[in-house]
C-alpha cells in the first residue's frame, strides 16, 4: 500500500468475500492488491466500450426490424 492509498469500507456478499480471502491466501496477495486490480480491470473495461462507442458513432443505424428483415432476406434465419 502506497502513501497515497485511501482506505473505504466496502460490503461483500459472505461467499464473494470467502472466495477473495481465498484468493489472496492462495496467490500470497492482500485483498486489497486483487480488489484494486478487479476494480481497475472493470473502469479499463468501461473506457473500451466509451471507446469503441466513439468510433462507431458515425456508423449507420439499423432498427432491429430491419435487422432481421436483412438476414431473412440473405438466408441467415
């Protein structure tokens, strides 16, 4: 833990929690160190979607009907 680290109370489901206890027991890892990556993996997740959404904007729009009308049509359902 840095200098810099702010502690916070976070709640876990009593299975959710077992499982990172176990985790850390098994990786020599504090829960803290498997939280923070979990947590960073889910905003790094987050910020390629927001990206992918930015590159797409300029893509066409399709409703769904229309959607299942093209593959009716090209044989695909």
């Amino acid at each position: 833990m840095t200098e810099a680290s702010k502690r916070a109370t976070v709640y876990f489901e009593p299975d959710l929690h077992r499982a990172i206890r176990l985790k850390a027991a098994h990786t020599h890892r504090s829960v803290s160190d498997i939280v923070n990556d979990a947590v960073r993996m889910a905003l790094r997740d987050d910020q390629e979607d927001l990206a992918a959404f930015d590159d797409r904007v300029a893509e066409p729009e399709m409703s769904y009907e229309a959607l299942l009308k093209d593959l009716k049509k090209h044989g695909k359902l």
